[in-house]
C-alpha cells in the first residue's frame, strides 16, 4: 500500500493529539504524496488537491489493532477480507494483527504471502500477520520462523491453543530469542479451567455454567516468566483479563524481563455480571471476570502495566453465537468499538488522570511499539495514516450499524462516545462518514 493516489490533502482545523511525538493542539496536517509533510505551517509551495474540515475533531494516527481476525483463508463463510477491512475504515483502524488460526493455519510462507498480497490489493489497512508458533497451532513441531518472518510475519502466537509439551515451549522461546523474534502467548494452563465457559465464581455457580479459574492465568504465567527467565526471549502477553495476572506482569516487569501486555477492549467495561440472563454473546476467551478484575484493568491501563488496548475482533456468525451460552462460541466483533471502548476508558477514569491523549496513546504508538511496526504516529515523513473523530459523538450499537460480518458483541443497544468521521490510508481518504 504505497498510496498510489497522490493526492495533496490539508486537515484543517482540527485538534490534533499525537502521543508519539507530544502534540496535543489546534493544527492543520498537510499531506504530499501520502505522507505527512508538515504539522502547523504549510510547506513550501503546497498546493492542497483535498480539504478535510476538521473543526471541532480530533485529529490523530491511524489506529493500530494488536488483534483482529479476518477469517481468510478458511473462514469466509464468517467474514471476508473485505467486510472485515471496511470494518477496520470504520473503527480508524490503519493497521492491524491478524493471529494465526485461520484455515489452513499461517504456518507456511506461501499462505502468509497470499494474505499479505490480498490485504495489499484492497488498498486499505495494513494487514500484519502473525505466524504460528507450532505447525498446525498443534503444539508439537516449531514452525520455520526465519522464513515466516521473510513472508510477512511480525511476531508467532499460538491464538486459543495452548502449547501442553513445556518443553516445545521452551525450545520456541530459545529459536526466537537467538532471531529477536517476539513470541505471542494468552496465558491459559491448558488443563485447568479446560471447557469452561465463564469466570469461575459465584455468578458462574448460581448459573450452573463451567468455570474458567483465574489460576489458569497465573499458573500460565509463572510458566512462561520462567521460561523468559531461562531463554531471554521477548513475550507479549495476549489478554490478560484478572487482577492477580497483572500483578505478575507488573513483577515480572520491574524485574527487568522483556515483556509487553494487552487487554481485550470488551474486558475493559464489562464483567461476568454482563452475562445477565445466559447472553451469549457475552461469551469471550478469557471469560469476562469479575469487578475487581475490571478495575484493575482500569487501573493497569492508567499506569502503563497494560501497554495496549486490542477488538480481539472475532466475527462469527449466528448459527455459531444464537446458541445456549455454555454451546455458543466465544469471541466479539470489535474493530468498529475499539475507538469508543478506549475514549470511553478515558472518560470513566479522568478522575484518576486518565485522558484523550493516553487512550489514544494505548491504541496508537503504544500498540505499534509492541508489534515492532512503523506506525502510530503523525511523525514528519511518515506514511499518512490518519484517523480523523468527532469525540463529542455519541452511537448506539447496532448490528445494522456495524460494517462487519460479524454482528455479535454484548455491547449491542449500549450509547458510546466517539465517532470516526475520516479515515485517511497511505495519503488517501478511504473512507468519510
């Protein structure tokens, strides 16, 4: 995606709030040749071909989404790259993870290649896999990395599926810690907490559903610390969603180990209360856990030990969620709330200091840092991904609403803050509302 519409557009007007470089102000943005020329003063002899207004907007980087599945190849009964791309236009979402359980599973070059080609012939964000870490997600056989890596691939996770052999786990962690690779790990034993389908707690036990302990997060993650320990390998955890895994990433990091967080956009609201009468489309992977976990959340958010919010965007469609809850699948459509989700993180805890700019800054450059991409920022001479907001907006979630294919989130008839009303790609307005 190389901006092949050179147009010259001005932004003009709007607040422009970029974390990565410290702005936070009233400033026209001037795009040449799909990047940014210049913040503020015109550059020399330009001539705008485009005016975007954006009196009364914000102004920031593309957003980048540390996790969002596009259900190519495999899956496209669920979604297409294309509905799921829009999707990302609408939500401002310029770059994204795709994790690597599609069918086939990207363990191959020749697969990740052709995804990588497709997303690149549509013209929209941009698309970064993540390989596989064992082939076939299987848990049993290291996956090439080197050559995934050349392929396309940012990182290697293994999605939902836990790796049972430690010490496939370790050797995985060896191989990526000689080659600089980051490996990708939701923290999940994969014995405790197994066909569980709620948080393990009064809720779950009142209701009579399956419970997934917290243990099964901590127990996983004193695992792979030690194994950090013992390779020097760089992780980053997918997420985390209880109180005490926070604790332990918070240790884990004022010990000095390599190792970056997220937390799913939904966890950040919502807990297992949200299930109410057997919703299932508050079914998710991790569970929504209780209100002391939420607000840790909230609070690790504010203090840096979660470093990203991520949709985990997972579009399914009905004959998979209008189930009994224990038999519908777990996940939520998110790429079109991930911006709402995290303004609205920032207008709950404004008390507590949070703000515009640090919610901007945990779906931006933060996010780009942990996925090593170039992206999240408004820097001079940076390709011109742009999401341009109105944060006085209000929507209510709606299945027509949403782009994506996937229709299901247990945010459906909630109000939220913040609309995009632009989103610019390589220098070109794909998309305006």
């Amino acid at each position: 995606m190389d901006g092949s519409i050179n147009m010259n557009i001005v932004i003009k007007q709007g607040r422009v709030i970029d974390p990565a470089n410290g702005i936070d102000a009233i400033k026209d943005v001037f795009i040449v040749d799909g990047h940014i020329a210049a913040i503020g003063q015109a550059p020399a002899g330009f001539h705008g071909d485009q005016v975007v207004d954006a009196t009364g907007l914000v102004v920031s980087p593309g957003l980048v989404d540390l996790s969002a599945r596009l259900r190519e190849p495999g899956y496209e009964y669920k979604a297409t790259l294309e509905s799921e791309l829009d999707a990302a236009m609408a939500g401002g979402v310029t770059s994204l993870l795709c994790p690597p359980d599609t069918d086939p599973v990207l363990d191959e070059p020749g697969l990740v290649e052709m995804l990588v080609h497709r997303a690149r012939l549509l013209n929209q964000s941009h698309v970064y896999p993540l390989g596989a870490l064992t082939v076939g997600l299987k848990g049993k056989e290291l996956t090439e990395m080197a050559e995934l890596t050349e392929a396309g691939c940012v990182g290697f996770a293994q999605a939902e599926e836990p790796i049972q052999d430690t010490t496939v786990m370790q050797r995985a962690m060896q191989y990526a810690s000689t080659f600089g690779y980051t490996v990708w790990l939701r923290p999940q034993d994969p014995y405790l907490g197994r066909g569980g389908v709620a948080h393990a707690g009064p809720l779950a036990s009142r209701l009579g559903l399956s419970g997934v302990p917290v243990t099964s997060e901590t127990i996983a993650l004193h695992t792979i610390f030690e194994l950090m320990r013992s390779t020097g390998a760089k992780v980053h955890i997918c997420r985390v969603s209880s109180a005490s895994g926070l604790a332990l990433v918070r240790a884990a990091r004022d010990e000095g180990l390599p190792v970056t967080c997220d937390v799913g956009a939904h966890h950040i609201h919502l807990t297992d209360n949200d299930i109410g009468f057997f919703d299932p489309n508050a079914r998710m992977t991790p569970p929504l856990r209780s209100q002391r976990d939420r607000d840790a959340i909230q609070a690790a958010l504010l203090d840096g030990t979660i470093d990203a919010i991520c949709s985990d965007h997972t579009p399914l469609d009905d004959e998979e969620k209008l189930l009994p809850f224990g038999e519908a699948s777990p996940g939520a459509t998110g790429l079109e709330l991930l911006l709402s989700l995290a303004i609205k993180w920032a207008q709950d805890a404004h008390s507590s200091g949070a703000d515009l700019s640090k919610a901007i800054a945990r779906i931006t450059c933060d996010a780009a840092r942990v996925a090593g991409i170039n992206a999240g920022s408004l820097a001079i001479g940076g390709v011109a991904d742009v999401c341009v907001f109105d944060p006085a907006a209000r929507w209510k979630v709606e299945p027509a609403a949403l782009r994506s294919q996937g229709k299901h989130t247990p945010l459906i008839g909630y109000e939220l803050p913040a609309q995009v009303r632009h989103t610019i790609v390589s220098g070109r307005v794909a998309f305006s509302r």
